[in-house]
C-alpha cells in the first residue's frame, strides 16, 4: 500500500495490506487506528498485543497457525481509557447477525472462469442494458434449514441461486442483474443500505467463495452482476465504524452533518483515509469478485450538503466522487458506474477528465414520478397532463440516462407499479402492459425490480419471497409472457438502444393529440427503425392517421406488426391476425382499443 495516497485519498488497494491476510504458515492482521492508546487481536478467546509499524498509526501482528474461518475481532483501547471491541473494517467476512465479528478469508482460492466475459464487457452505451434488480434473500425462499432469517425460512446460497436465476432470466429477457447491497448488515429490514462491514459480503448467502462462483456463473451464462453500493453512511452500531479508535475515524465529529436522516452516520469524505477506504472498497467489489459494475445510493447526499440543495455543494465530497470514479473505470475496463440522483447537478455522467463525475449513467427520477403520476391519473384528467410523458424529452441530452422502476417505488404505502395504474383489477393489466411498451420505447436503459414482470400486487416485504403464486392466475401469467415477448424485443432490436444518446435515434412523430390522449413515437438506428403507438384513454380511438413518408426514412416504409398490447395471448381482446390499420392515399390510418400500444417495424 502507498501510505502517501492513502493519507492524501488517492489509494485504491487498501484492501491489499489492510485486514486479515493469510501467509504462507498463518494469518497477518492489519489495522488503522492512530488515535488508540493501544490494540489487541481477539481470537479463540484469547487476547494478543498488536504492535505499531509504519508512522505508529497502524497494528499488525501474525499468527501462525490461523486459516481461514477463523473468528477474530480488535480490542481497541481508546486514549480516554475506555475499551470496545470491533469488527474488522476492511474483514473480508462476517458471522450471521447477530452475531458480529469477522472472519478469515482467503479470497484467492476460488479461481474464476469468465475470463472471455471480462475482456469483452464493454458499458453497454450502444447495447442493450435490461436490468432485473433483485433482493437475493426475498426473490424465492426455501423451507427450514440452517441459515434461517427472521421469519423462519431459509435463503439460498450465492452458489445455489444461478441455477434457479439464470434459467428465468434468459425466459425473461434481462441480460444484466443488480442486487441490492450485501455489504454486511445487522438488520434485514435496512436492505442492506446501512452496512456494518464494508468488505464483507453478508453470510446470510453463504462465504466469499460462494459468492465468487455465483457471479462466475451469470458470466459463463452471459448474464452480467451490477451490485448497489452505498459510500455515503453507515451503521451506528458500536462494534463497526463508528468511534473506531475512540474517535471520529470515519464520521464526521459533529452531529449537524454527521447523521444522516435515516439516523446513520454519514462518512467524512474529505478526510484522505476515509476516501481511500471508500474507493478501495469499491474497487474490491469489482477486481475480487468480477461484479460489472456499481449503483451507487443517495449520490445527492454527497453532493449537497445531507441532501439538501440549500445548504450548498460539498465540494470535498465532489472531488472524491470525481477521484473514485476515474480511479474505477481506469482500473476495471469495460465496468458500469450508475448514480442514482434526484438532484439537476450537472454533468453526473460527464467523464471526470471534463468536470463530471464520470458516472455512465443516471437514474432517471424525473421520469420515473412523472410517469407513474400519469398512470395513476383518471382518464378524464388526462388531456390536462398529457404532456407528463413528453417532459422527460426536454431534458434528456443533459445526461445518460436510465429508466428505473426500483425497489422504492413498490414498499412503505406506495403500491406495486400494477396496483399504481388507474382503476379497477381488470383495468390495471392493460394500463401496465401499454407502460411497458412507452419504457421500452423511451430513450434509455432499463431497470425493473423483481416481481413486477408478472404483475405483483403486495408491496415487496424482505421476509416473504414474491408471490409466485399469481403465475397461475391467467391474467397474471399472460402479463409474464407480455414483458417476456416485448424485454426479447428490446434486447434483439438495435432501434430500442443503439442510439439512446444520438439526438436522432428518437422523434415525436406526435405529441400534440392530447384530446385522444395519442402519442406515435419513432426510434431509429441506422436501417433499422420501430414505431409505437400508444393509446392511454378509456376510448377506441379510430383512424389515427401518420403519413406513410412519416414513418420511416425509406421512400415506401411496409408496417410489420411487431407487438400488440392488447393481444389476446397477453390477456387483451385482439386476435394476432387482425392488422390496426389500414393504408389508404398515402397514409396510414390506426385504430386501438382503450389503454394499448402498437409496436412497428418499418
């Protein structure tokens, strides 16, 4: 390790000296801890003295004999002649909560077999990127077991869920995942966002070596893994982070920006330490465990003061995010880095080298409320919010942006994004298989969390698996085939992607009906062009009329019907054959049933 760049946060491998690492006849622990009287190594219920190296800021000791599973924790003996025992910051594993101490790793004995992934993995700008977000310990559970969580049934092992993941999948049509954070976390309701132990992947999956083959398996299966990572707080748990060395290591001294809302503490991230901690962290999610890349969380809490525009930018926290990012990308080609932000501070995915916070892509929050505010309005106030759907055009050059449908928007009282669309049962599948269509038509990657492919009606709750169950419903599993037929579509038509980002892979060809509640859009790519044709009233709306020469680019375009929303397979009313048009004088005149979308190819 480079002390200088890890005083002055421009370190990347803290990880590779810091921890616990096993030698050739035993294990060296290492740990950062300046303002401590002294330190002890707690191991099989006994205590050995560690001793200062380098500048005297640092203990280390070796023991001979200690592999890998051993339990460990540091006795940090704080100047104010206090004691507290601690989890390892940089542990590479952890016991199952509630117990809490680390565990020896040896992350180099699983040896991977993606290497043909890793060299061709690009950031997938001009690819298609269709992510299924999944929490791994609610998207199925199994019955009994060791390894049970709180409500009496057992998770699947990282090594166990490709078997069962990669098969729905490829049916399904995603060709990238994200996990929600599975840093070590004291408590299942967090979701992972308030972490205790930053390198450890949690236990409630299984070892590093588990987890390690787990992503090596999506590879082999050319499923890509992005993982939610969250460098802006952590939990107050006193055997963790906070007052590691009976100090402030990590946190801010005050309480005014060192609690964040959610009662965490917020890191200090203009201290050069805790920056090297943070990007090193990151840095080993990508290198140790191939993962493609990282959703950051709460990237407006670094930004701006806790979050909040008013109180200003923090500027220290902005270099260290521009540090981190340009540091990852240059380290692992071809890595993905996704903010999600609610804030207009620009340039969020413009490269660090000009300015920006070298992110490649960002949530689309403006959209994603937008939308849903409209889906969930009554078809008579419609008209008046018509131009809801066309907002997000206006500003989408500022950024790269993607199109989220997350875990937060289906929990805490806000409905599933089927039980978001307006009205009754009946009304709710045709409203949400014609929302699909403008998402997939938008400019923009995807993002979709788990469950709502078949159309889950109870908000996602970590201690049940999703309601499997509905796929036996009809309606509910012809909604499932729906998404299926129209995520295949995307990921095999280059107009849905390739040009998310050129002005000229998108256009209106109108927005201006808003009595019928009409939108046609079309997106391009070279040769290849789509249209859709979206009808959100409760009412047929006939003879919609597009000039032939609108269409396409080609002098004599000839529709090929590639989707019907309201097909009878997909729980609608409209038998395959029948063609929603007809041509007459050069123009083409549509007719669609109430709440539907038609998808071309020309």
């Amino acid at each position: 390790m480079d002390f200088y760049n890890f005083y002055t946060g421009h370190e990347f491998e803290a990880d590779q000296w810091l921890g616990a690492h096993i030698t050739e006849g035993g294990t060296v622990f290492r740990t950062f801890a300046p303002s401590a009287a002294g330190v002890c190594l707690l191991l099989q219920g006994k205590e050995y003295p560690m001793h200062k190296v380098h500048d005297g800021n640092f203990y280390e000791i070796f023991l001979p004999g200690t592999a890998a599973g051993a339990l460990y924790e540091y006795r940090i003996y704080q100047s104010d002649g206090q004691v507290r025992d601690h989890c390892d910051p940089f542990g590479f594993g952890m016991e199952l909560r509630p117990a809490h101490k680390s565990v020896v790793r040896d992350l180099d004995a699983y040896q991977f077999s993606d290497h043909s992934w890793m060299q061709q993995r690009t950031d997938r700008t001009e690819e298609p990127l269709n992510i299924y977000e999944l929490h791994l310990g609610s998207w199925r559970k199994k019955i009994s077991g060791t390894g049970k969580d709180t409500a009496g049934t057992e998770w699947y092992r990282y090594d166990e869920l490709p078997a069962l993941l990669i098969p729905y999948l490829k049916e399904a049509g995603y060709n990238y995942i994200e996990i929600l954070p599975i840093t070590e976390h004291p408590c299942d309701e967090s979701w992972g966002y308030q972490p205790t132990g930053f390198y450890a992947p949690t236990s409630r999956y299984g070892t590093s070596a588990n987890l390690q083959n787990m992503v090596d398996l999506f590879h082999q299966a050319g499923i890509g893994v992005l993982l939610d990572f969250v460098p802006v707080h952590f939990a107050v748990d006193d055997y963790a982070l906070v007052q590691y060395d009976g100090t402030a290591l990590f946190e801010y001294p005050h309480s005014d920006v060192g609690v964040s809302e959610w009662g965490s503490y917020n890191f200090m991230h203009s201290r050069g330490e805790v920056r090297s901690f943070l990007q090193s962290c990151a840095n080993y999610w990508l290198k140790t465990y191939h993962f493609d890349g990282l959703r950051m969380d709460a990237i407006s809490r670094i930004l701006y003061w806790q979050g909040d525009e008013r109180r200003g930018v923090n500027g220290n926290a902005v270099d260290f995010m521009k540090t981190m990012n340009s540091g990852i990308k240059r380290r692992n080609p071809g890595c993905i880095l996704i903010a999600e932000d609610s804030t207009n501070y620009p340039g969020v995915t413009k490269p660090a080298g000009q300015g920006g916070l070298g992110f490649d892509y960002k949530w689309d929050m403006g959209w994603m409320h937008d939308t849903l505010d409209f889906f969930r309005t009554g078809p008579e106030y419609r008209t008046a919010n018509y131009h809801k759907l066309t907002f997000s055009m206006m500003y989408f050059s500022n950024e790269r942006y993607l199109l989220p449908f997350s875990h937060d928007e289906v929990v805490h009282g806000k409905a599933t994004i089927l039980q978001k669309m307006y009205g009754e049962y009946d009304k709710k599948f045709p409203q949400g298989r014609v929302l699909y269509l403008y998402m997939m038509l938008h400019p923009g990657k995807k993002l979709n969390f788990m469950g709502n492919e078949f159309g889950q009606l109870r908000e996602w709750d970590e201690k049940r698996a999703q309601d499997w169950l509905l796929r036996k419903y009809p309606i509910h599993d012809a909604f499932y085939h729906y998404m299926a037929r129209l995520n295949h579509l995307y990921l095999t038509c280059p107009a849905f992607y390739a040009w998310d980002y050129r002005p000229e892979g998108f256009t209106w060809l109108d927005c201006h009906q808003e009595e019928r509640c009409i939108y046609a859009i079309r997106r391009l790519c070279g040769e290849d062009c789509l249209i859709g044709i979206l009808n959100l009233s409760d009412s047929l709306q006939e003879d919609f009329r597009i000039p032939a020469d609108a269409l396409s680019p080609s002098e004599h375009p000839e529709p090929r019907l590639l989707l019907h929303t309201d097909w009878e397979p997909f729980g609608g009313k409209t038998k395959e054959d029948t063609l929603p048009w007809r041509q007459e004088e050069g123009s083409f005149y549509f007719s669609l049933p109430p709440f539907s979308g038609i998808l071309l190819s020309v």
